[in-house]
C-alpha cells in the first residue's frame, strides 16, 4: 500500500488493509506490534540474535523492553523517539530503528541515537566511564551506498593502521533491505527467513512453508488482519498516516533543497565563467572599460568574485 501517491483517511487506510491478510512489518506500527510482543518475547530475542548474527557467549537469553521515548540532555532538552528499545540479559542497551523511505544524513541520526544509549548509561551516580556493550541494528528499507553489494553491514570503531577493531563494545548494524534478493527457497539461515518475512509479508496470501517453526508461526499468527479490532486497526491506519505525512514534509524538505542547490550551481556557474572571461580578455590586453561592457563587471566586482571562489 503506498500512502505517498495518493491522500488517504484513516478510513480509507483500514478499507485497504482489510484486503491484505497479514500487516506489513515495514509500517512502524505494524513492525512495534509484530517484534516487540510482550505476549511473545522469545520473537524478540530470535529476531535480534539473528540479524546481530550473535552467538556463543555473545547470544541474548532475555531482551526486556524499555520505553520508547527517550529524553536525554546535551546542554539542551531533546526527546529522542526509539521504534525498538530493550536490553539484554547482562543489561546492555540494544536500539532498534526501521526507515521505511531514504533518509539524508541517516548515519548521523544512528550515530546521535548511539550517543543518546551512551549519555544515558553514566548518571551523576557513575564513578567511572565504563560503558556496557550497545548495540544499534537499523534496517533499511533502501539503499544506504550504491557502491556496496552486501546487504549486512557491521561497523565498529577500527585501528585504519594496525587493520583491527579499536573499541568493540559500540556495534552498528545496517540491514539493506533491497538487497536481499533471496526466494524462499534459497533460504539457508534464521537471519535469511526473518529478512525474507519483512519484505514479503505485506503481500503474502498465506505462511510460506519455508518459514515454519514456533516463531515464525506465531509471527504470521500476530500478523493476520483479520484477528485485528476495529479500535485496533484504526490505531495503526493512524500510524501510518502519520508516517506517510512526515515522509512527504521530508520529501518535500529535499525537494526545495535541490531546486535551491541547482538555482545556486547555475548562478555559480555564471560567475565562473565571467571570472574565466576576464581573465581570458585580460591576458590579450584588453581594458577595463571595454571588459565591463562585455562581462558587465569591473575591477571591484572581479576581484571580489576571485576571492569568493578561490580563484
């Protein structure tokens, strides 16, 4: 369903759903809903410990939700919004963030979402700087790098000139969703067949047989619309509405960018050729008046454009 080519009221939004059988899990509501069931907490912990890709002593036993509104103070209030918030056995912080369309500067967010875990692990009660391990998995819903073909991505602080891990307790994991292509039956891992129901559960008519087994039976089980209420289902049409709006404020935000960027790259255009111009006529020996009557800029106005573009 795509709420961004076409106005839809939460009416209209439930109407559509009806016609699905499961809830896409790429809506933040939906995915809240189906991740983060507190009937179903073993979901949770299947899911993080597949797409970390966690094992041995490193794998969670227990992941206990936090709220998912965070406020923390950098010199100034600023209340963060986590889709997925919980922690492990051994009280380490883990974020989840799922970003349905492209976001500009997005490894700055994650990277400020880092920063807010860590600002809330040392309290004026702290006595020391040692940090648990955080983790921040973000799962992306478009293509972070062009240049990249994997479509896990697992980012630490590294030693450039030693060719080793520098600091391992801040994991970021990025999961491009596009670029798993798989079918189900090329499924080979947990971590494939949970990637495999995010991206086809939306639109999937039944449970495919390739995704059976305790959780992913109880995942599609939690999914099917027709288990939902209205109250229920009118919740999450609200969601996604809010959503799509918000996108399109963003859309509309790098829109406006891009038109300025170009009036900007076409003005500076002008005035580099009117530098080149000058130079150009100036070097054959021609005079400052008849070089004004051609460029329409005289000796203050090309100097100062000189200086503006390091000329």
């Amino acid at each position: 369903m795509n709420l961004y080519t076409q106005k839809l009221t939460r009416e209209e939004v439930v109407a559509v759903l009806k016609t699905h059988t499961f809830l896409d899990p790429l809506w933040d509501a939906s995915f809240k809903i189906l991740i983060a069931d507190e009937q179903h907490p073993e979901r949770l912990v299947h899911f993080l410990n597949s797409l970390l890709r966690l094992a041995g002593d490193d794998r969670i036993s227990t992941a206990t939700l936090q709220g998912t509104e965070q406020e923390v103070l950098f010199g100034w209030e600023k209340k963060v919004r986590f889709d997925i918030h919980c922690r492990n056995q051994n009280n380490e912080p883990i974020i989840v963030e799922l970003q349905r369309n492209g976001h500009v500067g997005y490894k700055d967010r994650m990277l400020f979402y880092s920063a807010v875990a860590i600002r809330k692990e040392v309290t004026p009660q702290s006595t020391s700087y040692n940090l648990p391990r955080i983790y921040v998995l973000a799962l992306l819903n478009f293509q972070l790098e062009a240049v990249q073909q994997d479509y896990h991505h697992t980012i630490m602080l590294y030693d450039l000139e030693h060719r080793e891990v520098f600091y391992n307790k801040l994991t970021f994991v990025y999961i491009e969703l596009p670029r798993f292509t798989k079918g189900s039956k090329e499924l080979v891992s947990e971590e494939e067949r949970w990637l495999y129901a995010l991206r086809t559960m939306g639109e999937a008519k039944t449970r495919p047989q390739e995704l059976s087994g305790p959780i992913f039976e109880s995942l599609f089980e939690s999914a099917k619309i027709s288990t939902f209420d209205d109250v229920n289902l009118n919740m999450v049409a609200e969601t996604m509405i809010d959503q799509a709006d918000r996108n399109d404020e963003i859309a509309w935000g790098v829109k406006k960018g891009l038109e300025q960027g170009l009036e900007q790259g076409i003005e500076q255009g002008k005035e580099l050729d009117k530098i080149e111009t000058t130079q150009g006529m100036l070097a054959k020996g021609y005079d400052w008046t008849t070089i004004t009557d051609i460029t329409h800029l005289d000796q203050a106005g090309y100097e100062a454009l000189r200086t503006k573009h390091n000329r």
